[in-house]
C-alpha cells in the first residue's frame, strides 16, 4: 500500500516509505479493513510513530493500533459515562416507583382487605 500521498512533507528515503507502506497494509489487515476508508486515519499514526524514530514494521503496526485503541478510549469514556449514569437515573426511577407501588398496595389492603391481596398475585 502506498504511504505517500499521506507523508505531508515528511522527507524520508525509499526504503522507509516502502517500510511505511508494509506497515500500514500490516494494520489494515489487523483490523480487518475491506475498504481504504481509515487509510488516512492509520497512515497518521504510522507516520507520528516514524517521526519518533521507529522502523520496524511490525512495531509501526503494533503502535499505530495502540494509538487508535487510546484515541477510541478517551472519546468513548465519555459516552459510556453518560450511559452508566443514565441507567442509574432510570434504576433510581424505577425503584422510586416500586417503592410507591408497594406502598399504594399496602394502603389498599388495609382498606379493602382482600381485594388488594388478589391484585398483586
């Protein structure tokens, strides 16, 4: 796979652009990309991971999945915060109206007696 068009002035010889290329095929196919939608996306952190210094294929790889997973991470902790506290608020809901059910049916019983005992079977 061609890592050029995404070098962006990122002078390097054609021996580590062939080495970039390799890498970023090596982690479309870890993450099991059809399409060359996220190219652009990988070929950035691949590139981030050479600029520092490394050459090794599989450690372009192996970093740039890395990055993606901690990108994901702090984007998504968020959401999953407010998810958490959503299901808490509808728990805290849902018992708030048990506890009003309960006590609905037990005033029922001590007026009408049986009537309220057979409603909750």
């Amino acid at each position: 796979m061609l890592i050029t068009p995404y070098l962006d002035g990122f002078n390097i010889d054609p021996e580590t652009e062939q080495v970039l290329g390799v890498a970023l095929e090596m982690t479309r196919v870890r993450l099991g990309l059809a399409d060359d939608f996220a190219n652009g996306i990988i070929a950035k952190q691949v590139i981030e991971l050479a600029k520092a210094g490394e050459r090794n294929p599989t450690c372009l790889c192996e970093g740039a999945i890395e990055k993606l997973r901690e990108h994901l991470s702090r984007r998504n902790d968020g959401k999953i915060a407010n998810c958490h506290a959503q299901r808490r608020d509808d728990a805290m809901r849902f018992a708030y109206c048990a506890l009003h059910v309960g006590h609905m049916l037990a005033a029922l019983t001590r007026r009408h007696g049986h009537c309220a005992a057979t409603w909750r079977r």
